[in-house]
C-alpha cells in the first residue's frame, strides 16, 4: 500500500502525456487511449508481485511468520514476552531476548476529512479507484500529495493543491519547490499556499470545500479529495503502557541504535523518529539485528538518508538545504546547474530541471544537494555516497562522469559552486 504500487501507478501517468506528445519525436498514432481499469490492476499485480517475493525470501530464509496483533507482556524468565491474538482471543505466547517493534504508521484523519471510501479517500482509495474522476482536490503537499496530484492530473482530471505551508514540498530547500510549483503549474495543475481550509460540504458525487488563500475566500467543487496530511504511528494496543518506552507525539523514542528506554526492545521505521521513508526503515532493520547478532555498526545519520518524490519532475534530495545551513552558521559556496545545458536532458525531451549543490566553504565538506528533474531519483545516490564517504569538492570535482548522461548535471553543479562549470 506504499511505495511499490504508487510508482507502478506513477510510471502509466507519465508514458499518457509522452503519448499525447509523439509528434515532437517524429511519431504519429490516433485514437490514443488507456483503461483506467488496467492502469490500476497492473499497480495491484505489481505490489502482489513483489509481496509474494518478500514471502518467499522469509520462506528460504527459515523466518517463523505468526499473524495475528502483538503485544508487548512483560518480561518472563529474563526474556520479552509477546502476546499473540486472533480475533480477540490469544493464541502465542513468544519469548526472546530482543523484540523490535515496526508497527508502522496510518494515515493523519483531519476532523471533517475523515475518508469515507467515497467521496473522500486516504492513500489507499487512491490507489485503487474504480474509475478516474473528473477533478480532485488534494490536501498537503508533501511527498504524498504531491505524488497522487502528478499521477492524477497526468492521467487527465484537474488537480487542486492546498497547503497550509507558505509553498509545496515544505521539507524541500525553497529553490527547488519553487521550480517544481511552476512546472506543476505549466501542467495545468492549481496550487493554493499559505491556505486554510473551511466549510466542507459533500454532495451526491462531489465535495465543496471553502479554501482561504492569499487573503481571499473560494469554494472548490471537486468529485474527490485526497488526504495527504502526513501519518499517525501505530503505538495503541501494542503493550506500551506500563514499560519505560517513550512516545513523543504518536512515535516512539528511539536513540541512534534504535533502542527505546526498555531493556531488549527496539523500534524502527514508521514508528520511530524521522525521516519516515522505507528506505531508512529497512537499513534501521538490518542495523538493529546486526546490533544484536553482536556486530559492530554505525548509527543512521538523518541527514544522509536521502528524500525522494516521483513526481513529474521528480524531486531529490539529501543533507542540509540552503536555509538550513545557514541558520547552522555554515559559510556557503552554493553551485547550480539547469537541465537545458546537459545534451542527454535535451535529446530525451526532458530539459526542465536543476541540480543545486551546498559546500562549506572553509572545509569542502557537501552539506547538501537538491534536484529537480527527469530521473533525479535514480542520481542522488551519487551525492549520498559523498556524504557518507565524507568527500569534499576536491574528490567531486575530480570524479569522471559519463557521457552522454543526466548525470552530467551532478558534476556541473559541483564544479559551480567552486566557478568552474564548464557548459553554462
């Protein structure tokens, strides 16, 4: 219900408008069409795919899968205990040294906006609609939201965004939202800022929402609206109570090693601290069973963890954005580099887009990198590496980058910030 079904969907919404552009590349076709129907099957088929090979791994494996609610116990003999029901009734109890808690976490309900399965969906019904509305209104811009307005308005129907942020994808360096809203917007998608919401009034196949934005008051009338207002760890009914675990908020406190303030109980992914990305919760998991198997690790830097959004154009990042660095009381060397100077961006069609490049300028040290464009998800491993290798420009500047490649844009954004790029 996360990451693997969404990019199926993703990648349908950007092959239609390729397919409405064919002629630019010297194509021709008529009667261009597609069946909602299939799109979404093909996302179900390709989540039922890969969980089955997860299954299959914990099979060969030789890992023990019990269903049914845990819940923390007690201690027995010096070991955890975990209680194990069914339909109300207990049906395991387990016992280990070590018990790792990954709960995850469920959709924040705003109170008035709590989805029906209807009129107003979660995450989930928008992943499986049985057919595309006309017009949807989604609230919150973080990578979520931003993710189903660029699918559903790729597929055909006019998108709202609302955030109550002064600009979408707030986490992101400023520079870059602000690329992304105007090619968002160019798309032909409306975006409200700095928004409020009011009165909401469903009717019998659309939904009325009073929108305060930029000192004035609207209503939008959408047949759907999507909730993206962030998550809600799930910490009830897990036997929390009564131990010396900590939740802040609806998450549990963890230290770097994942471990909560109870002896021999740790917590990753969705319900531990941020970022809450899949990508950080499954390195946590290897993390925290080589801690206990006796191995020596490393703590997860939160800021080497990088962020994705599928978006079209995708968005990247990982480390400090500018603002941030600034308030840190770094000095700056600050590199930038557009898609419209890379050959490989212009001959695939995809010139919109930026890479921009943070160093301290005393030390060399990249403190962060942010990108917009076509497939930047795939390349901000690159600088993550760096990060994580501790290189400075020094390494960057010297690193051979292929070519013809979009990934020419790294190394031309690393080479700015230092008055060196070659081809702006």
């Amino acid at each position: 219900w996360g990451c693997i079904p969404t990019k199926a969907l993703l990648r349908a919404s950007e092959i239609n408008p390729l397919l409405h552009d064919l002629d630019g590349f010297g194509f021709a076709a008529d009667n261009i069409r597609f069946a909602f129907a299939r799109v979404i099957k093909r996302s179900r088929d390709v989540s039922a795919q890969l969980s089955a090979g997860v299954s299959h791994l914990l099979k060969k494996h030789k890992v023990t899968v019990i269903n049914g609610f845990g819940k923390l116990a007690g201690t027995q003999g010096g070991l955890r205990k975990v209680s194990v029901s069914r339909d109300g009734a207990e049906t395991a109890v387990l016992t280990a040294p070590h018990v790792i808690v990954a709960t995850g976490a469920r959709a924040r309900v705003l109170p008035g906006l709590e989805p029906d399965g209807r009129l107003i969906w979660s995450y989930r019904e928008a992943m499986t609609p049985t057919a595309l509305p006309r017009s949807l209104l989604v609230i919150g811009s973080g990578a979520i939201g931003v993710e189903f307005a660029s699918f559903y308005r790729n597929m055909g129907a006019e998108v709202t965004i609302v955030e109550v942020a002064d600009r979408i994808l707030p986490v992101e360096d400023a520079e870059i939202s602000t690329f992304a809203r105007k090619a968002l917007e160019k798309q032909g998608m409306k975006i409200l800022t700095g928004a409020k919401l009011g009165t909401i009034a469903k009717g019998d196949n659309s939904v009325t929402v009073d929108v305060t934005a930029g000192g004035k008051t609207q209503q939008v009338t959408v047949e759907r609206v999507i909730s993206a207002v962030g998550i809600v760890g799930n910490v009830e009914n897990i036997g929390l109570e009564g131990t010396a675990i900590e939740v802040a908020g609806t998450h549990i406190k963890v230290d770097p090693y994942c471990r909560t303030g109870e002896k021999g109980v740790y917590a990753i992914g969705d319900i531990a601290a941020p970022p809450w990305l899949a990508h950080k919760a499954s390195h946590e998991g290897v993390m925290v069973a080589e801690l206990i198997a006796g191995r020596s690790v490393h703590p997860i830097s939160p800021l080497n963890i990088p962020g994705c959004t599928y978006c079209r154009p995708q968005v990247a990042s990982v480390g400090l954005t500018e603002a941030r660095a600034k308030e840190a009381g770094y000095k700056l060397r600050i590199g930038r580099f557009p898609f419209i100077g890379n050959g490989k961006a212009i001959a695939m069609g995809e010139p919109e887009g930026l890479v921009k490049t943070i160093f301290d300028a005393e030390t060399g040290e990249l403190l962060g990198a942010h990108m917009v464009g076509a497939e930047v998800t795939e390349m901000i491993q690159g600088y993550v590496i760096a990060r994580t290798g501790e290189l400075t420009e020094a390494e960057l500047k010297e690193t051979v980058f292929p070519h013809p490649t979009i990934s020419e844009t790294m190394h031309e954004a690393v080479l700015a910030a230092y008055d060196g790029a070659l081809h702006i």
